[in-house]
C-alpha cells in the first residue's frame, strides 16, 4: 500500500509539474497575441489558406473535364453540336462565303413533294430536256407549189453560185437523185467544172455562219468505215455528213420576205479565200474559194484534180429545196430558181 501511495504522489506531482508548464507556455502565447504584428500574420495565413483551397478545387474541375474550360454558360455549351462537318472538297474555294439561312432558298410550306413523297398533279409540265447539236425539225416538206412559189420570189436575186457546167439537164446532179449516203438521197445541186481554178461565188447577200478552210482528207478505208456506219444507220449522221463536204463555207441570208429563212452551203472546196470569216457580211456573187474535190473518193485515194464539182445546197426553214418532190418537178423548181440568175 505505501508503495501505492507513494506512487500516485508521484504521479500527482507530475500532473501538477505539467499543468504549470502549459499554463506559463499559454500565458507566454496570450501576451504575445496582443502584439499587431503577429496578429497581422495570422490573418495573411488564414487568406492564403482560403484562396489555397479555392484554387485547388477550380483545378480539380479543370482536370476532370476532357475540353478545355470555355466562358460561355451553361445555355451556350449545350448547344453546340456534338458532331463536327466534314472537310470541304478540294475543288471548293476557302473564300467561298459559308451558307447560311438566308442564303439558302425555303420552299413552299405547302409542297409537300419529296422522292418518296410525289406530288399528286401529274398534269405539271415535264422537265425540259437539252437540245441536241444536230436538230432536225419534225416537219411536213414543201408542196410542189410552195416550193415552186420560193424559188420565183428568190430568183430575183439570186445568181449562180458557179460557172461551169449547168446541172439542170441532168437530174442525176440535183437534189433527190440517189445517192450511196444521206439515206440514199441527195440534197444539193452539183456543178461539175472538169478542171481546177474554177470560184465558187455567193448566191445571196448575207453572212459566214461556219467555215472550214484546213480539211484534211482521210484515206479511202477510213472513209469507207464511216460511211458503212451510215449504211447500218440508213442516214448519214450530221457529223459524218461534214468529213464528206471538205473544205466548206456555210452562208445565214436571213429571213427573206414570203419565203423563209435561207441558207446555202458550198462544199467540196480546194480552198476558201480568205475573207471568208465568220460573221463577216458577205455580197452576192463575192468570191468564196476554188472549186475542188475534197471530201470525196478521189480526194481519199490522194487523187485532187479528178472530178473537181462545187456541191451547193439551198435550204428553207431547216429543209433542202425540193425535198420529197419527184425528179421531174425537181428540175422544174430549180429551173424557176436559176431562171433569172446572171
């Protein structure tokens, strides 16, 4: 017992020891508490402290979100799209102006017309459709009369497109005699001259509208190839129907009062003058270019003095003179034509 006691006085004296310790370090700290310096300090600390934790957590947030942080609210960030476009083609031009709203057209609340949707009136008219290079109008031919009545009124004015052999009294040089090509029909009048050096000369007042002065003549197969092209086809493509003229001069005269619209073709030229241009006005009886065979046969095989002729056409409202009449009364409308031609 009296070691007991001894112990728990010895405790009791530390106890008493420590607690006057701490009570003279408190004492030291409340006096120095009063001092504005140290107060000052400890009031920096508690900001810094503050603003420590402040930061931190911003960082936080920072680093949680994928994109970086943007100053637009809440309403602005949602609403951005949540895919991007695709890159522009690379044809398209970066200072092309972007679409938008405005720019682009806004159809009619009330067409309800889509690919899987059409609409209910099929009565609309269809979408109109190119126009070929070649147009060949779906037409009735002249009456005999009609043509007859044209060739009267233009032989007024008209004169002969060549001076060599007239083709009147031989059917066989003027349109509809038959022919190996153009479905079996020819559309011109042929004036055979026997020699070179022989002008072909404008008919008609009027205008170059095609001219074609640097032909070059393909050799007889190739020839050969494309008019068996026509032979399948039963007609000859516009397009081939031209390797056939050679060098050739195409003449607009307009509109000619109670006839129609005329123009004439020369073909078969060795050369075309030089004035010849396109567009430029052209006066009748002005020389075009010299009479040859281009485009023909002979011209293929390398042959240029044999057969040398000016193929001359007249054409009306898109169709040949004549077309469809019979040989006899073909003669006789080409006979009114040249009637009163010098």
């Amino acid at each position: 017992m009296k070691k007991i006691r001894h112990g728990l006085r010895a405790i009791g004296r530390g106890l008493a020891v420590s607690f006057r310790w701490l009570g003279r370090w408190a004492g030291k700290i409340l006096s120095s508490l009063k001092s504005g310096r140290v107060l000052l300090s400890i009031a920096a600390l508690a900001v810094a402290f503050v603003i420590g934790i402040v930061v931190s957590q911003a960082w936080s947030s920072d680093s949680s979100d994928d994109t970086p942080a943007s100053s637009a609210g809440p309403s602005e960030v949602d609403s951005e799209p949540t895919s991007y476009p695709s890159e522009p083609d690379d044809e398209s031009s970066s200072t092309d102006p972007p679409t938008t709203p405005e720019a682009t057209p806004v159809s009619d609340p009330g067409d309800r017309s889509s690919p899987s949707n059409p609409p209910d009136n099929t009565d609309a008219d269809p979408v109109p459709t190119p126009t070929p290079v070649f147009l060949v109008l779906d037409q009735e031919p002249q009456t005999y009369q009609e043509a007859l009545e044209d060739a009267a009124r233009l032989s007024l004015d008209i004169v002969w497109p060549s001076a060599c052999m007239s083709p009147l009294p031989h059917p066989d040089l003027l349109p509809n005699a038959p022919r190996t090509y153009r479905s079996g029909t020819h559309q011109g009048v042929d004036f055979r001259c026997f020699a070179r050096g022989h002008p072909a000369v404008a008919a008609l007042d009027g205008r170059a509208v095609l001219v074609v002065g640097n032909y070059e003549d393909p050799d007889s197969d190739k020839r050969d190839l494309l008019l068996d092209v026509a032979a399948q086809l039963d007609a000859t493509p516009p397009y081939t129907l031209l390797t056939l003229y050679g060098n050739y001069v195409v003449i607009d005269h307009g509109v000619v009062p109670d006839v129609g619209h005329v123009v004439t073709v020369y073909a078969h030229l060795e050369s075309v003058d030089p004035d010849i241009r396109v567009g430029e006005a052209i006066q009748a009886g002005q020389r075009v270019g010299e009479i040859g065979n281009r485009g023909t046969h002979a011209a293929a095989n390398g042959d240029f003095y044999t057969d040398p002729h000016l193929h001359w056409e007249l054409h009306i409202d898109n169709q040949y003179l004549g077309a469809g009449l019979t040989a006899a009364e073909t003669r006789f409308v080409y006979t009114t034509l040249f009637a009163e031609a010098s």
